[in-house]
C-alpha cells in the first residue's frame, strides 16, 4: 500500500508487547526516515522529480518525546543530502549537492504533551535546471535522499 492509505501500518499486538519489554527511552521522528524512492509505497513523490520551479514536496514528520510532558526544540533542523539520482544516474559530488537543494523547515518549538511536529519544505535550486538539460536531455528530475538533524530537549 501507498503512504497515504496505509499510514503506520497494521498493529501486530504480540510484537508490540515484545518490543515495549525492551524499549530503551529515546526521542524518535515518526516516519523515522524519508525514503522518497521506495515505490510504489512514497508514491507520488518516488514517480514525480523534483524540478526547479514545481511546487515543493512538502512532508510531515511527528516529533515524540517520552521524556517529558513538555519538550523543546533546542536547534533548528538541518538537513544534510547524502545523494541525488538524475536520470537512474547517482551522483556524489557532496557540494554540488546542497547547492541543488533548498530545505526549508516549519516546526513546533515547544513539544507539548509529548510530541510535536516538523514540516519538510524540498524545493529544486535554480542550478538543477541546467544540471539537469545538460546532464539528462531535459527529461528527468532529481530524487534525492538525505538525513535531518533535530535536537530536542
């Protein structure tokens, strides 16, 4: 199933019960990572590139905290692109690859009670529109993966 329709999945009761008995306290996003390549489950993203001038993808992660009650945000997020793939093709030059990518980020400073939220804002810089002409015949967009930074206290 697609992202949407299936949201966290079905609850399997004896595995939860297993996975609590050894749950070591932590702060965790939910979705834990952003894989936008894995069809046909990030469907539309993983069938939709990313070009200069589309609209943004715009994702939502939750933000938990088992702390406490009330939570902060102490940093803003950062996020760090580990690779893009044009045309099948990954590339790896790691500076040309946050200069193709504006990351924008909406959050919640405060995680009250318990949790809160991250928007993820992906727009194509104005540099992947010559990149990608040059570099693929014009056809193909940018799919890219990468880690975000939060810290929480």
């Amino acid at each position: 199933l697609r992202l949407y329709e299936q949201g966290n999945g079905k609850i399997n009761l004896q595995s939860a019960y297993r996975y609590i008995q050894r749950y070591e306290t932590h702060v965790s996003a939910l979705p834990a990572s952003l894989d936008l390549t894995a069809c046909p489950h990030a469907w539309p993203f993983c069938r939709q590139p990313l070009y200069h001038r589309s609209q943004p993808y715009v994702l939502n992660v939750t933000l938990l905290n088992p702390f406490s009650v009330v939570g902060e945000v102490v940093h803003a997020p950062q996020f760090e692109v580990k690779s893009v793939v044009v045309g099948g093709q990954r590339l790896a030059d790691a500076a040309d690859l946050n200069a193709w990518m504006d990351i924008r980020f909406s959050y919640s400073a405060q995680l009250w009670p318990w949790c809160g939220w991250l928007g993820v804002y992906m727009y194509a810089t104005q540099e992947t529109s010559s990149m990608l002409s040059s570099k693929s015949g014009g056809g193909d967009g940018a799919i890219v993966s990468g880690v975000i930074g939060v810290d929480i206290r």
